[in-house]
C-alpha cells in the first residue's frame, strides 16, 4: 500500500506534458524548403540557363554554309542571317525562319560548305 501510495504521489507531482515546439517546427520546415529549393537550383535551373545562354551565343555567331536543325525538325543550310530572322534551304524549298526557332547547329560549313553541296 506504501509502495502505490508513494507511485500516485509522484505521479501527482509530474507537470502536464508541454505542448510542441511550434517556432522550432517552423524554422525546421523553412530550412528544409530552402535546401530543397538549393538543390533543384543546381540540378534543373542552372545547367538549363547554361544551356540556353550556350545556345544564343552558337546562334549569335551563325553564318552562311551552317548547317542547322530548327525546333520543328526541319534540317537546313543557312544562307543570309538578318538581325531577327535567316533564310535556309532545306531540300530545294528556301524558307525565312527566326534565328529563336535554331534548335541545334550540326555543322559549321562557312561559305566553303555552301559550294560543297
């Protein structure tokens, strides 16, 4: 009896439990999302602005007898290079394109690559 009498005494004296730590769950979330957002920084967002910026500067130095592949697909042969727009040949059919719609330059003919083909 001594021994349940002294159990429930000290259970008596135990404080109620503390409610969580609220200001610490929030800080642990918000750094959480900021590695997050670190980590898709250097594995999405940067290598694709490399890319672009790669890109426009491949498109900046275009120039006739460059062989190149537009977005949609169509293969061709730079033959002027305007401040917005080039014409191609692709096949026998010559076509105005934006310089935006270069998807990739495959080949750097020069003028020497236009008199090959």
């Amino acid at each position: 009896m001594m021994m349940s009498n002294r159990l429930s005494c000290l259970l008596a004296q135990q404080q109620p439990p503390m409610a969580p730590d609220q200001t610490g769950a929030t800080i642990k979330f918000i750094g959480t999302m900021a590695i997050f957002m670190v980590v898709m920084w250097f594995l999405l967002i940067a290598p694709q602005r490399k890319k672009t910026k790669e890109l426009e500067a491949t498109v900046k130095s275009l120039k006739a007898g460059d062989r190149i592949i537009t977005a949609s697909g169509i293969v061709g042969v730079v033959l002027s290079v305007k401040e917005k727009t080039m014409s191609i040949r692709s096949a026998d059919t010559k076509l105005e394109i934006l310089k935006t719609a270069v998807a990739e330059v495959t080949d750097r003919g020069g003028e020497a690559g236009e008199s090959k083909s």
